[in-house]
C-alpha cells in the first residue's frame, strides 16, 4: 500500500472508531431516540449511516468494489446497543484494508461517476 493510503485507511478508521465509541454507555432509549426536529436522526442512525457512507465511498467508488448499498435502510437502523455497529465496523477496517493495498495509481488517476445505488441526494459533481 502507498504511505499515503496507509495514512488514508489509518485516518478514516480512527474517525468511524470515534464515531461508534461516542455511542457508548448510552442506553437502548437513548441510543434511537429521535429529536422532535424535522429531518432530525437518532444517534443510531447516524452512525449507521456514517458507516454505510464509507462503505459506499472507500469500497465502491475510491476502490471501485461492488458493495451495494441500502441508504433507506441506514436512515431506519436501531439497536439495543452498539455491538452490531461494532460488528459492521469491524469487518469494514477489514474490507478497507484489503481493497487499498489493492489499490493501483491508474485505478487513482481514473475519472468516473459511481453507479447510482452508492450515492443518492444530489448526485456527484465533477471536480477539476
């Protein structure tokens, strides 16, 4: 793997780490709770939804993986605790790691749009 990658892989894992770890010692109740505020998410599903983000963006557009991706899904996640959101973040620093050892300077050079099913909202804007 490239340093750069490696640094890459090292900085994403330890934010998704962050992410789930604030979950921590809050209670089932408050782990799906849902702020009365339109468009508001519960903690859950934001880190459901940050998981599935870069799953969608590392795997499937960065590394050019078919990973699918159920969006809606993510946005009605819940759980009693966070071991399932530990479990999906395990085996994606696993997957992560993998797929950019993988990863070649032409793959990194390639100007693409990613298929539909990886993003939704907007879709992707061409950078120079």
């Amino acid at each position: 793997m490239f340093p750069e990658l490696d640094e890459l892989n090292r900085s994403i894992t330890m934010r998704l780490r962050q992410v789930v770890d604030c979950l921590d010692g809050l209670s089932e109740s408050q782990l799906n709770f849902t702020p009365p505020l339109s468009g508001a998410n519960s903690p859950y599903v934001v880190a459901a939804h940050t998981l599935g983000n870069a799953r969608a963006w590392v795997l499937g557009i960065a590394c050019g993986r078919d990973v699918g991706r159920d969006r809606p899904g993510e946005f009605r996640a819940t759980g009693a605790d966070t071991a399932a959101l530990r479990e999906s973040l395990a085996g994606l620093e696993r997957e992560m790691g993998e797929a950019l050892r993988e990863l070649t300077p032409d793959r990194l050079d390639r100007r693409f749009v990613p298929e539909k099913g990886l993003w939704d909202e907007g879709g992707p804007a061409r950078r120079p």
